[in-house]
C-alpha cells in the first residue's frame, strides 16, 4: 500500500473513532498496511485515538498481527496510566495554586482529554496552566510575571528552564509543568495586542469550570485559543493530526450547544480580528477530510486549495518537524525553510517573527537583571 493509501486508511479511522462513519466501512488490511498504521499513529500522536477506532471494527476486520496487536495494546495501556498520572498532578496543582490565593485552569491537554469518549486515550505530555493572582492588578505586566515566579517558588516546584513572553517552566512530581502567564502570542503587533486583550475579557468573565479535581476553559475560549495554538505550531515549529483531531471534538461537542450559532459568531469575529480567518478556513478544508466532520459542524466555509496544502505540511512534518525529511536536520535551519515556504500563505505573521524575536531578547536581558530571572539557556 502507498503513503497516500495509508493516510487514507488513517483517515477513515479517525473518522470511525469520531463516529462520522461506520466501522462496516472499512476494508480489510494486510499485516504490512496495519504495521504501517500503526507507526503513522504513533508520530502523529494518535495512537490510542486510532486504538478505539481498531475496536469497533467487525471481527473479520481486526486482522492484526499478534505482535503489532500486542504493541499497539502495551502502548495504549501505558498511555492510560500516564493520563491516570497527570489527571492526579492536575488536581494536586490546582489545590496547590488556590492555598497561595491563585486561580487557574489547564489549557489543551488534561482538559481536552474530558471531551473524548475515551480520555484516557488522548496522548498526552506536559502539564499547561493559566495561573490568576487573585490580588489587585499590576501597573506593569513584568511585576505581575515576578510575582507569579516568586509564589510558586514558594510550592517548591523544581525550576527547568527559563521565562518567555507568555510562559515558564517547573516540575511537579517529576512531571513538566508550563505555567502561562499570557495564553500564547502572535508575532504580529497589531494582532497580538488584539489577542491579549480577547484574553483579558475571557479572564474577567472567568472562563473555566471545575472538573475532575481541576478547572477547564469553556468551548468558547478554546475555539479561539486551540486554532491559535495549531496556527503557531504550523507555522514556525510543526504540527500533528492530534491537534486536529482535538480541534473536531471541540467542534463536535459545539454543535450539541444550544446557542451554538452565537458561539460560532463569537468566535469567527476574534478569529478574523486576529488574523487567522484565512487560515481558520483552510483547517476546515482539512477537518472534513481527515475526520470526516461534517459542514454543519464548521465555524467557517472550507477552503480546499488551502486545505491541501496545510494536510500536506502536517502530515510531511509532525510535531516540531521531528519527522521531517525534507530539508536539514538543524532545527534552526528547518524552522527557517518552513517560514520561507509558508511565507506566500501567511506573511504578515511571518514576516514579525524575527523582529518580534530580537525583541522578546531584549524583554529578556533586561528583566534577567532586573529580577534575577533563570539564565537565557536551558
């Protein structure tokens, strides 16, 4: 079978685990196409996504190969527990952050594992959480980050690396955490000043509820902040099916919403605002195709020619641009040639980065000396 066969083999599944078409469906495989299958799953982070998708299968359909089958199982299992683990951490965090008089709420993770039949099955990594002091607010944003810094050095958590614009990183019970001050960026001016202020709203209209031990942002802040996120990672880094897989569900569950019109008006005005309408509408193009979503459940019209070509970097680079062949194994060097490709689509956010880079150094320095911030390098 070829790569394009498989990833359309991959597609169906997804849409199967998403209940968008019916397990019946699906031919049968050879043990090479299911072997294929299964290391796509693994670099695109679905693994136990595709799992659930394996088990809905017709029995004459489930023609895996005892060693593959075995494989794929040990994985899923372990990615069970790890998600068992963070769920823990999730709500010992939160305890934590609330006795310091914090409020706060996991981002994409933890929290968007509680949309999926299965949450355990989300593949899973780090720990991100938004943190709200509950004090008066700070004449300047660099006091409130010391602030932050100061009080959660008071928990006890173990520093990793230094403090960006929007985030910094700790450890908990041997588990990555990221605590973010901002949600993200856009290395756009005009558009970031945009986006920070859309956050501020959702803040001051606290957008969260508790679940599980720990707080989750509402649909509506994530249609923003998740297509932000994925715009980011695509453009400068990489990025992965799970995200857009994550990014279904969230429509899915969407369209279960009584006033699910007005939150997709919402949203599609920030979304436009910010900058990313065009891109919005090519991820569309790219949810129908490789989940099956169907139009109703869009918040834009699908743009195809567009479309095609996101799928293509997604599946041509994976997270990071790990698995991306292409061209140079420096990262510096891919992160540069995939700006350069992407440049015709999306200059007005490209052609910040680097200006918006040499200033978030100089952000850096100054508050390294001024408040005796971690060294640049990790």
């Amino acid at each position: 079978m070829s790569r394009l066969q498989t990833e359309r083999a991959l597609f169906q599944l997804l849409s199967i685990s998403l209940g968008n078409m019916s397990p019946d469906d699906l031919p049968a495989y050879d043990a090479q196409t299911w072997l294929s299958l299964y290391k796509e799953s693994k670099k695109q982070s679905i693994v136990g996504i595709v799992w659930s998708a394996v088990e809905k299968l017709p029995l004459q359909n489930q023609s895996l190969p005892l060693n593959i089958k075995m494989g794929w199982y040990g994985q899923v299992y372990l990615l069970e527990q790890r998600n068992i683990t963070l769920d823990g951490a999730c709500a010992k965090l939160t305890e934590k952050l609330e006795s310091i008089s914090f409020d706060s709420f996991v981002a994409k993770g933890q929290s968007l594992s509680q949309l999926y039949d299965e949450p355990l099955r989300r593949d899973c990594g780090d720990i991100d959480l938004f943190v709200f002091p509950r004090q008066s607010k700070f004449p300047r944003y660099d006091l409130k980050i010391e602030y932050i810094r100061r009080k959660i050095d008071s928990l006890g958590l173990k520093k990793l690396g230094y403090i960006v614009y929007h985030h910094a990183e700790w450890e908990f019970d041997h588990i990555p955490v990221e605590i973010h001050f901002r949600p993200s960026f856009l290395t756009n001016p005009w558009h970031n000043k945009k986006y920070q202020t859309w956050f501020e709203r959702q803040v001051e209209s606290r957008c969260w509820s508790k679940n599980r031990g720990y707080y989750s942002p509402v649909i509506s802040f994530n249609l923003v902040y998740l297509l932000q996120h994925l715009f980011f990672h695509l453009l400068f880094e990489g990025s992965k099916l799970r995200q857009i897989y994550d990014y279904a569900i969230l429509l899915k569950h969407l369209a279960k919403i009584p006033d699910a019109d007005i939150i997709k008006a919402g949203a599609c005005a920030t979304i436009e605002e910010v900058g990313m309408g065009r891109f919005a509408r090519g991820i569309m193009w790219v949810l129908q195709q490789t989940c099956g979503l169907p139009a109703a459940h869009l918040i834009m019209e699908p743009n195809k020619k567009l479309g095609e070509y996101l799928l293509h970097e997604i599946m041509e680079s994976g997270f990071y641009g790990k698995t991306d062949t292409r061209n140079s194994q420096n990262r510096r060097m891919k992160r540069f040639i995939r700006r350069a490709r992407l440049f015709h689509l999306f200059y007005s956010e490209i052609a910040w980065d680097i200006p918006f880079r040499l200033w978030h150094w100089w952000w850096r320095r100054t508050n390294q000396i001024k408040y005796h911030w971690p060294h640049l390098e990790k």
